[in-house]
C-alpha cells in the first residue's frame, strides 16, 4: 500500500501491555495491521536514537514529508480521532472519564511534527533488530553507516493508537528501510571528490 487515502483503519479491541499501558490495536479490511509505503524518496533528517539512550536498539526515525504523505496521515489520524471519540464518549477506561470529540481531539498528538529548522516532518518507530534495510536494487545491506541526510522509501506498519491519561496518538513503526544509496556508493563518490590521502584518512 502508498499513499492511499481511503486506506482502511479500524481500531481493535482495547488492550493492554505488561507495564500495564493501554492501547488499540490498528487492523485493516484483511485483519493484519495496516501498511503505508512511501511514494517519494524522502531524506531521513537525523539519524535514528532513543531518548536519552544512544544505546537504544528501539529507535525514533524522522522523516521529511511531502505533500502526499501530509495528506494521507492527517487523513488517517481525523479517522481514528472520530473512531476513538465513538469509544471516548461511553468507556471511562480510556481517559479515566468520558470524553467529547473535540476533548479527543485535543488530546491526540500526530506523528506529524514541525520545528523552525527542519519544517514539517513525520516522526515514526524501528527496532534496528527487526528492521530490514535495503540498497537501492533491492540487495540487503548489513551495514548503513550515518544515516542523517541520506533519502529511503520506508514500509511502516500502522501498528497502534496508544493511550495515556493525558494524551494519545498514532504509532507508525517502520519495518523496511530503503536507502536510494548504499554506503559503498557514498564512499565511491567521496573518493571522486577528494585527494586520496584525505579518503584514506575518512576510511580510518
């Protein structure tokens, strides 16, 4: 699936994790979780880390986004306000009281995000152990290196809305990365560009 606005998304039953976390489950017209794949190259704007832990192996990957990506999440994201409203409104345990739309709404943080210096972006989850990644023909590649600046097309699964007593959201977790350049060809090009004693000395 891409960008697809009429994508099916419908919540699942409410549940809970070990640390006792509530969530809804995401589930398209087939039962699986739902699917979005980019359309466009976009550029990864920082390289993927966890707060506070540059150890983490579950990470937040930033993406700059264009026009049709906007559109589809925030298609996605008014959808399940008005699904999770429909629930809000006759089961306390989401919010701990009932809740309007609009109260929802409020509550609702989108993976859609904006600074002053990087513009608009869409913020989603990977764990490196489970992602896959891939080189520009399609070949797997064990090692990426700086990512930061590098443009992919990402598979992301449309896992979940999860629940706090003061907020909510979309979580998007990326399952396939691919990369429109694999390392080597970075390499090669900087080799094109700089004295070879400078390449050596980066390679280092």
């Amino acid at each position: 699936m891409s960008d697809k606005p009429d994508l099916a998304v419908e919540l699942g039953d409410l549940s809970f994790n070990k640390q006792g976390g509530k969530f809804f489950p995401l589930r398209s017209a087939c039962g699986r979780a739902p699917e979005w794949t980019s359309a466009e190259w976009l550029k990864i704007l920082w390289h993927p880390s966890g707060f506070k832990d540059p150890s983490a192996r579950r990470v937040s990957l930033c993406l700059e986004t264009d026009e049709g990506t906007r559109a589809f999440f925030r298609g996605v994201e008014e959808r399940l306000v008005r699904s999770l409203a429909t629930q809000a409104q006759k089961d306390t345990r989401l919010f701990g009281k009932l809740q309007t739309e609009s109260e929802v709404k409020e509550r609702f943080l989108s993976c859609l995000k904006a600074n002053a210096r990087s513009g608009a972006f869409l913020k989603t989850k990977m764990d490196w152990d489970r992602l896959r990644i891939w080189g520009p023909k399609g070949e797997v590649l064990k090692e990426v290196g700086e990512l930061a600046g590098r443009e992919c097309k990402v598979r992301c699964e449309l896992r979940q809305v999860w629940l706090m007593t003061g907020q909510c959201g979309l979580l998007v977790e990326v399952t396939d990365l691919m990369l429109r350049e694999s390392s080597n060809e970075r390499l090669d090009l900087l080799h094109s560009l700089v004295p070879q004693q400078e390449c050596d000395a980066w390679e280092r």
